[in-house]
C-alpha cells in the first residue's frame, strides 16, 4: 500500500515524511529515522523545561480549537500532589477529516514518542489514546507499534493505554472522551472544572490531539525557533498542518502545508483544482462544524488560525471539505445537519431537539415542502442553539446552516418556490 | 474555624448575601427570584443538561445557567434580560416538540414544572407544527413506577437519583439525539426501596406512581405537613388529602432528616389513616356490654375507675402516639407504682447511601424514641406480666395488646381492639389518628417534630392529648386546651426542652437534650 500521492513541492513535509513508507511503522524502522531520539532528549531535560520549549515554538492545538498547546501544559497543577493523566484524542470524527488517522497508520512511533515527551513534561504516570471504534487498521498498527515500544522499553516507568471507541462523533469532545474511558456515556462534561483541574477519573488530565502530539518530538530535535519560523502569515499561527481535501478536486488526499499557506494554492495547485469544466461555488475549511465559505472568501483564504476567522470562519481540524458548481448547497447542509442530529449526545435540550428540528426543516424544504418562513425560523433556531448548549455539538449544526443560508440564499428560495424540482433528501 | 466571609452580588436588582461557593439559582432564591430550571435539583449533583436556566451575567461573554455557576463578589445577574428571556422560551419551544399536550389525562397536571414555566416564559403557539411527536409505549419500570416516555423531557435527575443517591444505577439515558429516552437496565426491576423518589423528582408526568395513578388531579388536594408513621426516621412528609381521604404521601423536605426523599415503605403506608373500621363513639361497659354514650359520662367513668383503683398501674401504648398522649399518659398514672411498655413491628433497615443516616428504620413506629424518652419499656412481656395483678391497665392505641387483668381496663384507641383481653375494658375511648390532630414524634436521632391535623376524626373521636388532658385534670391543673399547650407541659416537664414550642419547632423540629423526663 502506497501513500495516494508523492509530496508536492510546495508541501513542508515534516509529520507526512514518512507517509508510505511502511518501514518507518516499525520500532526498527522508527529508530532508524531518527525515532526516539527527541524523548531521550526531552528526558536529559527538565519537565518544565520540556513545556517552555513546546510553548516558544507556538504550537496550538490541531483538533480544532487552536489552543497554544504549551500554555495548556502549564495548567497542569505545579505541585504535584495527584496523579496525572494525558490524553490523546485520536477519535478523529469529524466529517472531512481524515489526517490523525494517516499519521497513525504511517507513524504509529512519531505518535507514541510524542506521547511519552508530553505525558514527561506534564509529570503524568499514564496516557490514554483513545482511538476512534472504526479506525480498525489505525488500531491494529497502534497496536503493534506500542508492544513493540514497550519491549524496547522506551516508555520507562509511564503507561501507554489504547482505548478504543464505540462509534460516537461526540466522544472526540474532550470531556466526553474522559466520560467514554471512564466506563461511562460518552457525554460532555460541563466545565470549569477544566481537564488540568479535574479530567480524567477526576485527577489532573491534558488532552491533545494526535497531530499536536505528533509534532512536538520534531519541536524538540530541531528546536523551537525552527518550529516557528514555519509560517507564512500570522506569527500566532506557527508550523506546518495536515489538510484533509475531500469533495470536488482533481487530487484529493491529506496535503502538509506551512500555516499561512493560501487556500485557492491548495485547491488550485497541490490537489490540481476544478474537475473540468466545474468552477469552485464553497468550500469548509475546517471540517464540518465550521462556517462555509463562497469562493471569493475560500479564494481569500490564508490557511491558519487568524486566516479563517478573518473570513468569518475557522481553521478547525483542517478538514477541508469543497463543492464545485454543481453542488446543491441545500441537500448539503442538510446532510450536516443530520449527522449533528444523529450524534448529538441528547443532553441540552437545543441539541437534542433543535439539530432534529433543523434537519426536518431542511429535509421539507427539498422535498418542496418548505414554507416562505422557513428560512427566518432556521436562523432563529440557530441563535437558540448556538452560545448555550454543554459543548458546541449544536453551534456545529448551526454554523452551516447560517452561514449557508447567508451564502445560498437563492438555492434555498429556489426550492420553496419551486423553481428547482423537489427531490427525496436520501 | 472562621466562616468564610459571605459573597455579595446582585439579582435583578436585588442585593443578596450569600455564603462562598453558593450556586446563583439557590441565590435567586433569596432574592425572590425562581429561576425555571428542570434538571436541576437540590438534592442531586448538578447536571446542567436542560438549559432552562440560563441567566445573563454582566461581563460574561454568553449566557449562563444559573445552576452551574457560582457566585462571585460583585456579580451582577439579569435573570430577565432579553436574551435570557429568548433562550429559555426557545427551550421551552423545543422541549414543547416531542412532548404530548395530554395535559387533561396526566397525573401531574397542576403540579407540573412544564406546565408552570411554559405559562410563565413560553409562546403561546409552536413553530413546529405538522411532525408526529416521538412516540415511545409507556413502560412499567417496578412495583410502583411507570415510565411514559413520550412526555419525557430528560432532565435526568431520575438517573442521576438511582446512580448518586440510591447507588443503584439502574437507569440510563439511552439513544441518542431526539431519539433519546430513559431506559431500564433489561435485567433490573426498579425496585430499591427508596425507588420511589424519581416520581416526585420528576418535573413532568413521565414517572408516574402507580399507586396515585388517576386518583386526583393536583389541585383537588390539600396538602398538609405530617411526619411519616413508617418507622422511626421520622422523615418529614406531606398528607395529600382528597375528600378528607389521604390519597397520597410525599416527601416534604428538610435538611435535617430526609433532605428530599422518603422510602417506598413510608410513601405507601397512609391506606390505614382511611380505613373504615374506627370507634366513632366513647363505649362503657354496662349491663356487661359495650355501649355508646356521650364524652361526658364516659371521661367520669374512667376518672372513677382510676380514682378508686388501688395497687399498681400498667401502661401499654402504641410507639406511634403522640409526645404529648405519651407524656399525659403517664402524668395521668402518676400517683401510681407503675409499669409502662410498648411493642414495636420491627422490618429490615433500609439506608439511602446518598444521604447519610437516613433509612428506613428497623424500629417501624414513629415515637419510639419518644416512648423512651418517657420511660416507657421495650420489655412489653414484663408489662404484661405485671397487668395480671394491677389495680389499673390504661392501652393505648395497641389493639393487638394480648392483656389480661383482675384490674379495670381502659382502652383508648382508634380502632376495637382484635384481643379478648381488650375487648373486655370497662371504658373505650375513640382516638384521632396521625392524620387527624396535631402532635409531635421524637425521631431515632432525638428530634422532635411537627405534625398537622390533615382532616377531621370520625363521629366523636378526639385526639389523644384531649383526651388523656381531660382525664388528668384535676383541680391544680385544668386540661390543656391545644396539642400546643399539652407540648408545652410536655417540655417543660423535660430536662434540655424546657420552654420549647410548636413555633420554635417550626417545620423541621428541633432536637432535645438527652435529658429524661421528670415526672411530675
């Protein structure tokens, strides 16, 4: 099995290095490359001196948030009293992204050595990766690649524990992730108490995710300063990131790029643009929970954390999900919506009935059901469920549904007054 | 240890002082404010899963649920602002969509947090319209409990009792999504003796006590504060009367004891304060058979009786009387040598984990301690034993008392005694049952609370106070003339109670001293 596509020239290839390249999935292999060599580094050091590093090279959180990841290990109690936990969240389920998965499958060893420099530089005795229920391949590959670095031994006295998932979106939310390895429903948590406070079992936990874990051995071996020369924009937003591109390109596929990269770049030039003949009409950047853009905006697009907020988006997981022209934006958002309404945990009560709600809405408006107040009562949904549920499962819902009702409108004033032919919302 | 200075904020213009750690919708409380809310409750840990209770906070930058937020000096809420106002009518609106408007065939109609709110901050029509609702069969949960989940709204706070309170996580939320619904644990029977509880907990009618089930609509009852006769715990309650017929028993809360729970045990056991088989009438043996007269003839016989008996004096009374007929009881036998006892059913104990000391006692009678505390036996065998050759036997309220005597008898009770023995008393005098007067019990733990009188005796019965009070009247002292004024003889005859009142009793008791009591 061979990775889809070799590097482009215009990629910064630092985590998919060794992407194909299934020699690098073993211990041997591993080390060979140069594995292993930023923990025995990282182990030589100090744990706060371990922190500080990863803080001065800018890394933010890459499942979404965009939190500055050293500045999250600091939360940790400083007096020790407790045992810690760390968590990787490698429960990537986020519709249009499919990065955490690849970096498993190619460097199960980048993921377990970033794991142990963390759970070091948070003092923690054991860390769970909590891997998604269908990444069964991912698993098995984690699987081997931990049994073959316990027996190197290179874990010392921390324990590495995979925790599989059962098949629900919502426990990539942190806290619910906690909840699901805790035995329990995976449901979010309300917080404050944060994770470094109270998280796992209660104790002081940091949570990452599998792309953040996995570059801060390469933080380590080449420094900070290297990390944070990576980027083309915004000095906040430093490295390199994974893009998951799905949806009308020529050449989908995970693409690693500096931050800052343009957008149209990535879609025109590294995944070879339009099918023929198509022209780009939306793209969401940032994985299904995130605003979607027009194509002046995308075209617009910087690829970082303040690049897409400035063009009333976010840069999210870093899934990016792109319609040509032939898209029908309606049916699209009501696919969104239904996942949302499918995985939503069913506590807070706008989640639980509103994302339903939604989804009826949108469904009777493609059937050519839809009334003309329809629109006004989706947008007025979305305010009831954005900014007031546990987590933000059903700002998710709402995001696309907004924007795309700002976006399209005509698309969805077309099917209510029945210029476009109603179809069954399959 | 120094309090920890209070926190001052401010609730819709309210200044309110409140001590660290308070959460703002117990703080509304004191400000005046009752913030809507479902899941939350009090006696459960926080969930805050409905979102009804969002409130807005100056300088937060969204809104907040009241219940998961702690007070901060200087915090300013708006529970009323505008946007607060929108979310909670929206979630209102949304709760409204799957939820049946069978209003006018739910038990909890009138009593119902859905109904109230959604009259308070709800719109007067959905936006919904034309979907079927969620439609889930009803589903028998255990001995008592019924689960109709279409009118279920999540709250949780079932589950969360079972899981945090009960310790018997039985329920769960199941499914997802609008598809979600309480379900039961496939093997397991809602059935822990404190089960009950979810019914009262929850704020629409989807758990249902299939005990009260059609029996009354809400606002036909009257409500009256009791404590439970079910064993010694003394858990405060509420008498829910219909047609001067107890239909109902439910927890009232207090801190102290039952925080806001009662057992199953003690919520099923009100049938007897209805039953139908009571003496209407005082009853004195003439012509060697029982029969009806007036008070007066009857309260001079049995003066007589104890005025002309000599020898020793026995006691056997019921653990389920009053403080007050306890106290009198004895003061009435004062001048004699004398023995008094008491029998109590006993059953299995029955805590609630959640709660600490609080179960449903062994001892399953309301004053036993009560009865101790007046110095009243345990060893009942002895009592009867020293019947055979008193002067006097005085029963009261234990119709199953196996007595027998060369003495007079005299039997004050609610119902004919079942025993031979106490059939052949010379005076029977019909009480007030718990329901029907007012007094106090003294619980397990030495409190002593509270109960009201929730509707009338039967024909000419009377409370036990009046009439042991009459009884004992003699010329230093008149008859008490209210169960208040007999407690108050009660205390200040009690080391540690005295100038105790039904006032300072209040509606959560007070606990005694240890003292004895000194019989006068």
């Amino acid at each position: 099995m061979g990775y889809p596509h070799p590097p482009h020239p215009r990629e910064t290839v630092v985590l998919s290095q060794y992407f194909g390249d299934a020699d690098a999935r073993t211990y041997k292999g591993w080390v060979k490359r140069g594995g292993y060599q930023a923990l025995k580094q990282a182990l030589a050091m100090d744990p706060a001196a371990v922190t500080e590093e990863v803080k001065a090279s800018g890394l933010r959180g890459r499942g979404g948030a965009g939190f500055p990841t050293g500045l999250k290990w600091t939360f940790m109690p400083r007096e020790k009293k407790r045992p810690h936990y760390l968590c990787v969240n490698a429960d990537e389920s986020e519709p249009g992204t499919f990065k955490d998965r690849e970096i498993m499958r190619w460097t199960p060893h980048a993921l377990l050595e970033g794991t142990a420099i963390a759970a070091y530089a948070i003092r923690a005795e054991v860390a769970y990766i909590y891997i998604r229920g269908e990444f069964t391949e991912p698993y098995r590959i984690m699987e081997r690649a931990l049994s073959e670095a316990n027996a190197a031994g290179v874990f010392g006295t921390l324990r590495v524990h995979l925790h599989r998932g059962a098949g629900a979106y919502i426990c990539g939310e942190e806290t619910a992730l906690m909840n699901s390895i805790e035995g329990k429903r995976g449901n979010p948590r309300i917080k404050p108490p944060f994770p470094a406070a109270a998280g796992l079992f209660g104790l002081p936990t940091t949570i990452n995710n599998v792309e953040t874990i996995a570059a801060v051995p390469h933080i380590l071996t080449r420094g900070a300063a290297w990390y944070k020369g990576l980027c083309l924009s915004n000095p906040k937003s430093t490295g390199t990131k994974l893009f998951s591109v799905c949806g009308t390109v020529a050449r989908p596929g995970n693409y690693e790029v500096t931050m800052g990269f343009p957008l149209k770049d990535l879609l025109y030039d590294l995944c070879g643009g339009m099918p023929s003949g198509r022209t780009l009409k939306a793209v969401i950047p940032g994985g299904s929970s995130v605003p979607i853009l027009d194509r002046e905006e995308a075209e617009r697009t910087l690829l970082d954390y303040e690049g897409c907020v400035e063009q009333g988006t976010m840069l999210g997981s870093g899934g990016v999900i792109v319609f040509d022209d032939s898209a029908d934006m309606v049916y699209q958002i009501m696919r969104l919506a239904r996942f949302y309404a499918h995985e939503s945990c069913a506590q807070c009560t706008q989640c639980r009935e509103g994302t339903a709600w939604t989804t009826r809405i949108l469904e009777r408006i493609l059937a050519g059901q839809g009334k003309p107040a329809d629109l006004d009562l989706l947008l007025d949904l979305a305010d009831n469920m954005t900014g007031k549920t546990i987590c933000v499962l059903s700002d998710s819902c709402a995001a696309p549904v907004v924007s795309g009702i700002r976006k399209f409108r005509s698309e969805f004033e077309d099917y209510l007054s029945g210029k476009t032919k109603p179809r069954v919302a399959a | 240890m120094a309090e920890p200075a209070p926190v001052n904020l401010t609730i819709d213009g309210v200044p309110v002082r409140v001590p660290p750690g308070t959460l703002v919708i117990e703080a509304a409380k004191q400000a005046g404010v009752l913030v809507p809310h479902y899941c939350y409750h009090p006696g459960l840990p926080v969930a805050g899963v409905c979102r009804m209770c969002l409130v807005a906070v100056e300088k937060a930058p969204k809104l907040q649920i009241a219940c998961a937020t702690t007070v901060a000096e200087g915090m300013v809420v708006h529970t009323q602002a505008p946007d607060a106002r929108k979310a909670r009518t929206g979630v209102l609106e949304l709760l409204l969509i799957n939820h049946p408007l069978d209003c006018p065939i739910c038990d909890q109609a009138g009593e119902c947090e859905l109904q109230d709110f959604v009259f308070q901050e709800g719109q007067p029509a959905t936006r919904y319209a034309e979907y079927a609702k969620r439609f889930n069969p009803v589903e028998d949960f255990g001995p008592d409990v019924l689960y109709v989940p279409n009118r279920c709204i999540l709250c949780t706070r079932c589950v969360r009792f079972m899981e945090d309170v009960a310790s018997e996580p039985v329920l769960n939320v199941s499914e997802r999504g609008d598809r979600a619904f309480v379900g039961i644990h496939p093997e397991a029977r809602l059935d822990h003796p404190w089960s009950g509880n979810v019914v009262d907990l929850c704020p629409v009618g989807s758990l249902l006590s299939k005990d009260f089930l059609h029996k009354a609509r809400a606002w036909e009852l009257d409500k009256t504060p009791s404590v439970c006769t079910g064993c010694s715990q003394g858990c405060s309650v509420t008498l829910d009367v219909r047609d001067q017929t107890v239909v109902r028993v439910r927890p009232r809360p207090n801190l102290a004891v039952n925080r806001y729970f009662i057992c199953d045990h003690g919520r099923s056991h009100y049938r007897w304060m209805n039953g139908g088989d009571r003496i209407e009438a005082p009853l004195v043996r003439r012509d060697r058979e029982l029969r009806a007269v007036d008070w007066d003839e009857a309260l001079d016989r049995a003066r007589g009786i104890i005025a002309g008996a000599g020898g020793a004096a026995v006691a056997l009374v019921s653990p389920g009387a009053s403080t007050e007929a306890l106290f009198l009881a004895r003061r009435l036998l004062s001048r004699f040598a004398w023995t008094g006892a008491y029998q109590v059913v006993k059953g299995e104990e029955a805590p609630l984990p959640g709660v600490p000391g609080l179960a449903l006692r062994a001892d399953r009678a309301p004053n036993v301690r009560g009865a101790e505390l007046l110095g009243y036996s345990r060893d009942y065998d002895a009592a009867l034993r020293a019947a055979v050759g008193a002067g006097v036997v005085l029963v009261l309220d234990d119709p199953t008392a196996p007595v027998r005597t060369d003495g007079a008898l005299i039997y004050l009770g609610t119902v004919l005694p079942d025993d031979a023995g106490v059939r052949g008393a010379s005076v029977v005098l019909p009480l007030a049952n718990v329901a029907e007067e007012d007094g106090t019990f003294v619980n397990c733990d030495g409190r002593v609370q509270r109960y009201s009188q929730a509707k009338p005796a039967p024909g000419m019965a009377r409370p036990a106070w009046w009439v042991l009070g009459e009884l004992a009247a003699d010329g230093t002292e008149p008859a008490p003339a209210s169960a208040a004024e007999a407690f108050a003889r009660f205390a200040n005859a009690t080391e540690g109670a005295a100038g105790l009142t039904y006032a300072a009793l209040g509606l959560s008791g007070r606990v005694l001293g240890s003292g004895a009591v000194v019989p006068a």
